[in-house]
C-alpha cells in the first residue's frame, strides 16, 4: 500500500499502517491463483465463511442445556451424540466419532489436542487460540490440575481430573455439571450458563446468578 | 460404534505403547510411547491418517482404541494419585503388557 499524502500532516495523528504480514499476502495470493484458474468460486469462499459462522458454543449449549433439563435425552445424548445432535437440528455427521464426556460431583473431564488442534467443531464453532497454544497443549496433560485453577477453578483433592486427549478420529464435548439453584429455569435460562470453555472442560458452567444477568 | 471390529484387545486389556521413533504423521503423541495403559474402549476401525496425510487411501483400516492411564504413570512428578489420562491410539502402537 503506498500512501498518495501524508494522513498523519491531514488528520493531525498518526494512522495505523495497513500492510499485510507474509501468511496473509500469501493466502491472498493463493486466493486469487485459485479464482483465476477457475478451481474455486466467490461463492463457495461466502458458503465455508458462512458455514464456519453458523457453528459456534450457542450449537453445545443448547444440547447441555437440553440434557440438564431432560434426562431421557441426557442418556441419549451420552449413549449416540450424533441422534441426539440431530433431534436438536444440530448436524454432527462431518464428525467421524463423537463422543461425551458426563462430569460429575467426583469426576471432572478437559479435553486437549496436544498434537495439534482437534476440537468439535459443528458443536462449538472454531477452537479459541488459547487451545491451539503449546502451552495449553502441552500442559493440559500434564498439569491439568494448573491449568484449571488458572481459568479460575481450583478441582479439590477428592476430585477425579481424566484429561483426554484427542489425538485421532473422536471428537469430545465435555458435559459440565448442572449449576445449584438452577431448577425450575428454562432450557433457554440454562444454556446461558453453558460457557465454550464449560464444554472444553478447563471451568464449569456458570452460576445460576448468570442466567438473568 | 457398535459395528463388528477385528479387534486384537478388549476393554480391560492392558497394554504397553510401543517406543517407536519415526517420521510421519504419528497421531500417538511422543509423552505415551513406552508407557503402560490399559483398553477403556474399542471404538472401531478407521482409515490409517500415516497414510492418509501424504494423499494415500488409508486402508487398511485400524482398529482405534481409548487408552487410559494412570497419570502418575505418564509424569514422574505427578501428585493426584488418581487422575487419569485418555487418549485415542490406533491398534499398531500397542502391545500386550
């Protein structure tokens, strides 16, 4: 980008300088040689955007929020993901396994990819960077208990920490704990308790003040 | 799940992570290899990612499996005596321990 005046004389403060880092000239690049020899249109580059959009936490949260309030389709849920993504409309079938992972008052489950960055995407949208980080991927494993209690949660002794490790084909949704104090609210109430990082399983859900806030 | 697998191990079988060190894409991660496990569960056979990742078919398929671990097996310095790790590892990375 070559600048035609000098904005920061004009405007009386300096504006940022817009150029591209390499990775980002680079997959311009790519891009355009793609378009260019017809191998992929602007409409399917809009489609994988808004497909990527669509999936996001609000896909988990609701089929926790479900399984808290419905028991049947908890065992469900638990015994085939995939049915029981599919009765919510939530479409699994990209997922070659699914799997879920049931925490409970003596039991805690987190989940990592200490080779890289596998996460249930339909379920939760695009992992955050903290779990594509190596300090995440390789302290997860092996110090899982440290890691929880720098998101905020200290596990007590008497508490089992099962760190999995999704290294091939199984992708995992941690089903966090059902908050005290949260009967009688409506699956709507309850998945705005259901935080991404709930199901990642590094916090639990939140409190049940958080639903009305 | 629950398609008929020939599978080598069953659920409770304990195993030994073979110590094997070469290129590819390896999806046992390096921390395991050497270290005793035992089956938690067989979840079916799938196409070979070593194979897969450089433009190959995969096939034959594996036999995948869920590994647990005690942790204080993995890590040396590891305190919660009963913490356990899980991890996803196809059938040619394991042995009978």
């Amino acid at each position: 980008m070559s600048d035609t005046h000098d904005e920061s004389q004009e405007h009386g403060h300096d504006h940022p300088r817009h150029e591209l880092g390499y990775y980002a000239r680079r997959i311009y690049a790519i891009r355009d040689l793609l378009l260019e020899k017809k191998v992929i249109t602007t409409k399917d580059i809009q489609e994988q955007i808004d497909y990527q959009e669509q999936r996001s936490p609000a896909n988990g949260a609701r089929i926790v929020a479900r399984a808290w309030a419905d028991p049947a389709f908890k065992a469900r849920l638990i015994a085939d993901p995939k049915a029981a993504c599919a009765e919510l409309g939530i479409d699994a079938t990209s997922l070659n396994e699914f799997v879920v992972l049931e925490n409970t008052e003596k039991v805690r489950h987190m989940v990592v990819c200490t080779l890289c960055s596998c996460y249930p995407r339909p379920i939760l949208g695009r992992p955050p960077d903290w779990y594509k980080s190596l300090n995440y991927r390789s302290r997860a494993v092996n110090d899982p208990r440290g890691v929880m209690r720098e998101f905020g949660q200290a596990v007590g002794p008497n508490v089992e920490v099962r760190v999995h490790d999704s290294t091939a084909d199984i992708r995992y949704l941690v089903l966090p704990l059902r908050p005290r104090g949260t009967e009688g609210m409506s699956e709507a109430q309850l998945a705005r308790l259901v935080t991404r990082d709930s199901m990642i399983g590094v916090v639990d859900a939140l409190p049940a003040g958080a639903a009305s806030a | 799940m629950g398609r008929a697998v020939r599978a080598r191990f069953k659920p409770g079988d304990r195993v030994l992570v073979k110590m094997e060190d070469r290129p590819g894409h390896i999806r046992t991660p390096w921390y395991v290899r050497g270290k005793r496990g035992w089956i938690e569960r067989v979840y079916g056979e799938f196409r070979n990612p070593e194979s897969l990742a450089y433009g190959g078919d995969g096939l034959p398929k594996r036999p995948l499996y869920l590994v647990g671990f005690e942790q204080s097996q993995v890590w040396d310095k590891y305190e919660a005596a009963k913490d356990k790790l899980f991890i996803d590892i196809y059938e040619h990375w394991l042995e009978p321990a």
